[in-house]
C-alpha cells in the first residue's frame, strides 16, 4: 500500500505537467478538436478531414501498404522515410551503380524510375458501422460470433456502390465493440524520384535507431502517376503525374519549444487499454525471447555484411527490418520498467473496480488466463522467431504450405505462379552459405532455451552451436531449398521454371530434403504441444478483453477514449519538447548540422559523411534554410503519440503547413505502445529545413524546390 501511496504522488505532478495524460491516436472524424484548440491548433477538424471537401486527409497516403507519405506538391510529388522507401531504392540497386550509397536525384519526370507493385492507398472516406457489423450477434459466442461479424461485413461492402479502383475496409475498434468503414482509393503507378545517399538518409543507422540526439536525414521522395483522366492505372509511359485534390505546403519557420504540432497518418498496432498481467508478461517473457533470437542473428549477418559488399547489399533492407524491432523490444523493456508501467496498471485497475466491483471478476478471469498461457506463449515467441529469422527455415515453411496446399487440392495454377515469383525474389537476396551459419545458432538457442515439453525427439543434439555449424552447412548444402543442390536437373534457386516441372518428383524430393525434415519436426512439435493451447487460451483472452474494454469506457466517465492503433488512419498532437529522460540528463528539442559533423568517423559505414555535405557545413553555405542559430536543423522532438507505420507521416503546425517527416521514436518511449508516459514518450522528425536543404544545396535539384509551396 505505501509502494502505491509513494507512485501516485511521483506520478501525478509529471502527468499534470503535461496535457495529455494519455497520449492518443485519434480517429480523423471523432477528433479531440476542442483539447487541440487548447493547445494551438488554428484551423478546424473539417480542415483535417472531410470528405465532402478537399481537406488534408488528401494530401495523406499509406505508401505500400505500411509506411504513411504525403503529398507536396500540385504534381504529385511524394515524401515519405527513405526506410520506407529503402526497398525500392535497394531494388535499383547494383555494386556498379549504389544507390543507396550514392543517393539518386532524378533530373526531371523522364528519369524517374518505376516500382512495380508498389501502391499508394488515399482514405476517401470514413463510416462508422457499429451496428451494421452487430447485427444478429447478441448472445453469439466464438466461433459463431466470428462468423456473423465476417457475414455482415460482406453484405455491407456489397451493398456499397464504388468505383473499380477503389475498395472498401472495415475494421474493428476497442477490441470489437465499435467498427468503422473505410473507403480506399489505390494508385499503381509509385515512381522514385529522389534519394540521399544512406550516409544521410540512413546517417547514424543502428547504433542512432530509436536514440535522440538523432542526425539522419531519413527521407524519399516518390511520385504518383495516373492515366489522362487522373484516375488509378497500372504502370505506363503514357501515364501522367497525379494532380491532388490537396498539397501541403512546406514550412520554413524557425521551430520553439511548445509549438503546436500533430501528426497524421497510419500508425500500425498499439495495446493501450492491457491488464496489467499481459504488461508483465511481454516486459518479463515475451519481448526478452524476441531479443535473444533477433541478437544472434543479427551478429551473424553483420560479421559478413561488414567484410563483403555484395552481401552488404543482399541483405541491407532485411537486416534493417530485423535490427529494427529488435532494438525498439529492448527500449519497450526498458521504458515499461522506468515508467513503472506495471505497477500503474494495477493502481488504474483497483480505482476501476472501486467504481465497478464485475470487474474484479473480468481481471481475476485475465490474471489466470495469462498465467495458464505462459508457457505456449513463450514457446510461440521463440518458435515464431527462430523461424523468421533462420531464412532457410522460412524457406521451408513456404514449401511446406506448398505441398500441404498440393495435397488439399488448393494450389491452383495462379497460386503456384504466385509462390514461383515470390522464391524468384526470395532467392535474389539469398545467401545460403551464411544462412547455413544463422540456421546453425538459432537452433542452438532454440533449443537451449525451450522447455523440453515443447522440443522435437532428439533435439537436444543441437544444444551445442560449435558442433551445429558443420551439420546444418552439411545439411544446406545438400538440401534442394537453398538452391544448392538441384531436383528436375534444375537448382530452385536459378531455373524455377525447371525445378517446378515435375511437380510430383518435387514434392517426393522435398520431403526427403533434410532442412524440410528439420522444420517439420520443429513444426509437428509445436503445433502439437503449443499452438493449439496457446490459441484456445488466446481466443478466450481475446473475447475477455473485449468485455474489459468495454466496462473500462462504461466505468471510467474522466478519461476519454482513443481506439488502439490498427494500421487506419489517425491524428496524434502535442507540443514539440525536448526531455528529461534521467536524473541530470536534459534533450533540447532541436538537432543541427554541426551534429553531424561532431559524429562524422570517415569510411565508417554508420558515420560517415558525403564530402559534399562537410564542404557546405564548412562554407556555411546553407542559403534560407539556416535557423535563428546560424545552423541547419536536421531533427526535433514532440510529445506527438506514434508508432510504427507513423514512419513518413506528415508533422504539421497549427496551420496545416508540413514542419517535419516523422521517422522515430525516443529510446525511453519506446512502450509508448503498451504504456504512453508524456514524460519520456517522444517522436523525432526530420526538419522540412534540413530535406529541403538536402535536395536544394545537397543534391542540386532546385526543379523539385520549384514544384512546393514554401512557407517562409
């Protein structure tokens, strides 16, 4: 009792400090319009969305189905985190033409270059369906209840008339107990127009990932293209570029502690409203197994990537997407722990059962539920992990579902050119020999990690990693899924045409192949002994959160409540702000040049500077882009509440002009998914200071510059 006596008085003055106790992802037509008027915002909700009108939303995209960008300018022109757009840049990638060393800079629309597959999603439209999805579901339990909700959707999506390049979402909110409508408008045409090189856009790569001070200049540009009547088209020369129903304009304005800022696009997933028993479980347990599978894996990739440059390009998009979530568990750990997350949680839970006694009953039925699931949630962890990233194990899942789908009679013609052009890209990036070396120590861990209830017969003779790197090289080599050795006198790897010519002979191979015979004894075990309880006792837990979610909106009449982020469409607001993440430890919201300059380690792959950018530093050639302090910002901080698939959202003033380019989170707010804290929690964008002067002074395309509206 005097432990929670002693947090409530530590806590309540830093949460008074700030204006929004607990953050928020706010869906575009149900904005907190009034609290961010409070804060500074000069224009109007219906400024922000409406669909009757042109309003920002439109100037707002999903790129690629994960990532947000925006539009700025009249011809179509599109910012996003060159992370989010490193794919493609990589894809146009060669050791004789780097471009994600050298940067590119196209010279006019002519030389932009295509993306094949790439989309960009607009949000047309936003309806809430609650009763539409709801209906006939009272009393209807899983599955039944599952199957209802689905039905009523497809009668809903059929009932709405739209036009051919457009489709409809519906997604659920607060655990199921509200759904919303989405109507989405696609474009095809996505061509890459400019690129720092990763020495910028990339500047200070893993060792600066989710860490302020930050000095990355992390930013893409794309444009849209559509045919002659500016609607959606696949990829043609005759395309032109797509004309906006809204841009946003670019500011150049200085920046000032507690600016209003919000930021707008499609945060990916956040689990605000947990008990306090499933905090404690991904603190402890879940997010510690993750780690340690992605550690070793990454050590192993990056002794090769470092002495090799072709395996330096193979594997530089993957290794990013690895090192990324990796780095962001350990800072989750770490922030839930300072920000005594879990014990918050309880404290919040005794003043809700204080109110409304059933739900003690609820969290009494979690508790024991979470702690019934342990075990199989922390096999599913190291399971799950080992075989995303043990590639060659992967590789087998993929053929695994092949034969399974064969011998169910649901592979047909179209779905196994599917699988043919997905290995075909698979393999391009493939290194089997160093694979061979990854799969060799994830077993290792994963055997010595995993409680031997959950372990294949015999799997303790991968306890030991030395011996392991010689048995899995041995078993790659002469396995037909790492493309080393050949079936229908054809490796899968080079000639898949070939390789798949004889279906039955490939199938009878694989199954003897002994990478395949490996996964499937991983595979059997689990889905045997672990996946069917872990997602039975999932389901109930999942149908309990959803009555808890409920009682949490009914009980607590002080909070208002923001639905957890699910990769739609949201605003989040704040101030920009620097922090005070420990004792004696202060962050100024603002970053410059001379920051980059103070890091720079020539030849280093993490810090080093293009001779270019120091001879501008040196010359103090910054032209209108230097601030109040005679330097160019590069990054800045705000209490603006994102995650992942923020990454590229637009950063807007109070007038609606684009600041800045969200990319990051501050290390100490990294939970904010789990657990916001206004005290550490922070979001880092580049300064549209610092892109404006890249492509300007930097890269010489001014032709760009020319296209936006700058706000001076």
């Amino acid at each position: 009792m005097t432990k929670k006596i002693l947090l409530s008085v530590f806590l309540l003055p830093a949460v008074m400090t700030f204006a929004q106790q607990y953050g928020g992802m706010w869906i575009p037509t149900e904005l907190n319009e009034k609290e961010m008027k409070d804060l500074g915002m000069k224009i109007s909700a219906k400024d922000i969305f409406n669909p009757q009108k042109a309003s920002i939303k439109d100037a707002v995209v999903q790129f690629n189905g994960g990532c947000t960008a925006e539009i700025i300018s009249p011809k179509g022109l599109l910012l996003t985190n060159h992370h989010c757009g490193y794919g493609q840049i990589q894809a146009h990638s060669t050791v004789q033409n780097d471009l994600l060393s050298n940067g590119f800079w196209a010279k006019n629309t002519e030389g932009e270059l295509p993306n094949p597959g790439v989309t960009v999603d607009f949000i047309v439209d936003i309806k809430e369906v609650t009763n539409q999805i709801l209906q006939g579901t009272d009393n209807l339990m899983e599955p039944e209840l599952a199957k209802q909700i689905a039905k009523n959707i497809e009668i809903y999506k059929n009932s709405q008339k739209i036009e051919q390049y457009q489709s409809i979402s519906v997604k659920p909110m607060y655990y199921g107990n509200k759904f919303y409508a989405y109507t989405i408008e696609t474009y095809k045409d996505i061509r890459l127009v400019g690129a720092p090189p990763q020495s910028i856009g990339k500047f200070g790569s893993d060792t600066d990932n989710w860490v302020w001070p930050r000095h990355t200049g992390d930013f893409s540009m794309f444009r849209i293209y559509a045919d002659k009547n500016n609607k959606p088209a696949e990829y043609s020369k005759d395309n032109v570029p797509y004309v906006p129903k809204h841009y946003l304009p670019v500011s150049i304005k200085d920046k000032n502690e507690n600016d209003f800022t919000f930021v707008f696009g499609f945060p990916g997933r956040t689990t605000e409203y947990l008990p306090a028993i499933a905090v404690e479980k991904i603190m402890k347990e879940i997010d510690p197994a993750r780690i340690a599978v992605r550690d070793v894996a990454l050590k192993t990739l990056d002794e090769k990537m470092r002495t090799d440059d072709v395996t330096r390009i193979q594997y530089a998009s993957k290794y990013a997407s690895v090192a990324n979530y990796w780095k962001k568990w350990i800072g989750e750990v770490e922030g839930l722990k300072k920000s005594n997350a879990v014990e918050k949680k309880v404290m919040y839970e005794g003043s809700l059962v204080a109110k409304n006694p059933e739900i003690k009953t609820t969290l009494d039925q979690l508790n024991k539920l979470y702690n019934d699931q342990a075990p199989f949630a922390l096999n599913n962890a190291y399971y799950s992990e080992t075989i995303r990233n043990a590639e060659t194990l992967m590789l087998a899942n993929l053929y695994y579902n092949y034969i399974t789908s064969v011998e169910t009679g649901r592979m047909d013609e179209k779905g196994t050119t599917a699988l043919k052009k997905k290995l075909t890209s698979f393999y391009k990036d493939y290194n089997a020999q160093l694979d061979a070396k990854v799969t060799a120590k994830l077993l290792a861990l994963y055997a010595n990690k995993t409680d031997a209830q959950f372990l294949p017969a015999g799997f303790e003779k991968y306890k030991n990693e030395t011996q392991n790197i010689p048995t899995i090289e041995e078993a790659s080599e002469n396995s037909i899924i790492t493309g080393r050795s050949e079936v229908n006198g054809a490796s899968l790897s080079k000639d898949i045409e070939k390789a798949f010519s004889n279906q039955d002979k490939l199938i009878k191979t694989l199954k003897k192949d002994p990478v395949f015979q490996i996964y499937t004894a991983m595979r059997d075990t689990y889905m045997t002994k672990a996946d069917p309880q872990f997602t039975t006792l999932q389901t109930k837990i999942d149908a309990l959160q959803k009555t808890y979610m409920a009682q949490q909106i009914a009980t607590d009449k002080d909070r208002k409540f923001f639905p957890d982020a699910n990769s739609t469409l949201r605003v989040t607001y704040g101030k920009v702000k620097g922090s005070s993440p420990r004792d004696a430890v202060s962050y100024s919201y603002q970053t410059h040049l001379a920051g980059v300059m103070e890091k720079y380690v020539p030849g280093d792959y993490e810090f080093d500077v293009p001779k270019k950018l120091i001879d501008l530093y040196t010359k103090k050639d910054f032209g209108p882009y230097k601030d109040k302090t005679g330097d160019v910002p590069v990054g800045f901080t705000a209490t603006n509440h994102t995650t992942g698939g923020n990454s590229g959202s637009p950063a807007l003033d109070a007038n609606g002009n684009l600041v800045g380019l969200n990319f990051d989170r501050q290390w100490e707010g990294t939970m904010s998914d789990i657990n916001y804290d206004p005290r550490f929690s922070r979001n880092i964008m580049v300064d549209t200071k610092y892109i404006l002067f890249i492509i300007d002074k930097f890269a010489d395309s001014k032709w760009l510059i020319n296209e936006m509206k700058i706000v001076k």
